[in-house]
C-alpha cells in the first residue's frame, strides 16, 4: 500500500527528531540500509548518515513547511518540503528544500530510501532583489 500524506510526514518528522535528539538507533531505524543521501556536501549512506550523530544531536529546532506528496510506486512515495531549522540553539537559522523516498516495509513500518538536501541561498524567491 503506498504511504499516505499523513505517514510521510509523520515518518519525516521522526528522522528530524532523531536528529534533534542525537538518537542514532531511531536514525539507524529509519533509514533503509541501501540508502541514498545527496546533500551539498556530497553522497552519504546509512552508515554516513548516523555518524553525523557520533557527536550528539545535530539539529535543535526545526519546523517542516509547504509539504508536497507523490506515490513513486505500489509501496513507495515522495514527500518534499521546505524546513527551517537551526543546527544549535544560539545558530542562525537555515532552510532547505528536502526531497525523501520512503518505502513501505513487509512489516508494515517505512524506511526512507533517497533523500535530497538542497540550502535556500538568502534572498532568494519571490520578491527577491537579487538577479
């Protein structure tokens, strides 16, 4: 069955609370072990991924904004979105466009396949000054 809106969210939610929580096992959890990740820093697989919590948490606010969602197939579908986070209390904040694959499980549970991390230059959009 293809993950409903709700779901994708919801799944996409919790890969951010582990990020903000520092929980590699709930961040191991998530993803699928073929993962994909491409951000501006290059590709990163599961084991990349996780890594970035060896430290503690990553993320300390976030707020998932402007959600758009596709089904990809029977049991997979794509949720992208606009986040706004900030990776420490005292940070800046940042946004990104993110793009995310997940893939529904026999178990039932989702696992994220593919995920594309993409920064929003400042001033950028809309009513930019910029051109």
């Amino acid at each position: 069955m293809t993950p409903t809106e709700a779901e994708l969210l919801a799944a996409e939610t919790a890969v951010w609370e582990a990020l903000r929580a520092g929980d590699r096992a709930a961040d191991r959890a998530l993803l699928a072990p073929d993962f994909l990740g491409v951000y501006p820093t290059g590709f990163v697989d599961r084991d990349d991924h996780v890594a970035e919590l060896d430290e503690g948490p990553i993320v300390a606010e976030f707020d998932i904004l402007e959600t758009r969602t596709m089904a990809t197939g029977q049991d997979s579908a794509l949720i992208a979105y606009r986040v706004r986070f900030r990776p420490t209390a005292d940070g800046e904040p940042l946004e990104w466009m993110v793009s995310s694959i997940w893939r529904r499980e026999p178990d039932g549970s989702l696992v994220n396949t593919f995920s594309q991390d993409t920064p929003v230059e400042r001033g950028s959009g809309e009513g930019s000054s910029e051109g």
